[in-house]
C-alpha cells in the first residue's frame, strides 16, 4: 500500500503533535482520520527520517524475502508430492 504521505511528512506531522496541536486539527489539514495519526504515532513515534526511510526499507525487504520463502516452501512441496508416488 502506496501512502500519499513520506515519511518526512509523517515524522513533521507528529512533531507538531508532539509540539502541542491538537490531532483533531491536524487531521482535518492533512485530510485524514484520527485513527491515521494514531497509527503513525505508535509506528514511527520517536523516530527521526532517516530511521523512518531505513524502516520503510527494511519493510519492503522483508516482504519480497516472505514471499521467496512461501515460493521455496510451495517448490519443497510439490518436489516431495512427485518423490513419493511410486512410478
């Protein structure tokens, strides 16, 4: 899922959060819901950009690496299901 949002927007916004304005204001700005800020807050809480694009990174890493591993374990599989019938 493509945010509209970099993540040096993200860490912004919640650095005026953090500053003291109101989430409800803000979500009314940036158009988006409560819920949003809520979850950007408990994701990159504390985080400055460049440790939220090495995050964002390591995320998109980890999903190609999930889905060679759901490959390789669909390939061990099939090879098992020919291996054992009987020919």
């Amino acid at each position: 899922m493509k945010s509209r949002f970099t993540e040096e927007q993200i860490i912004k916004t919640l650095t005026r959060l953090k500053k003291g304005e109101k989430a409800k204001d803000l979500s009314r700005e940036l158009g988006v819901s409560g819920h949003t800020l809520y979850n950007w807050r408990s994701k990159y809480q504390d985080m400055t950009v460049s440790e939220a694009k090495k995050l964002k990174e390591l995320e998109h890493e980890n999903g190609q690496l999930k889905k060679l591993v759901a490959n390789l374990s669909l390939d061990i599989a099939i090879l098992k299901e020919v291996n054992s019938k009987k020919w």
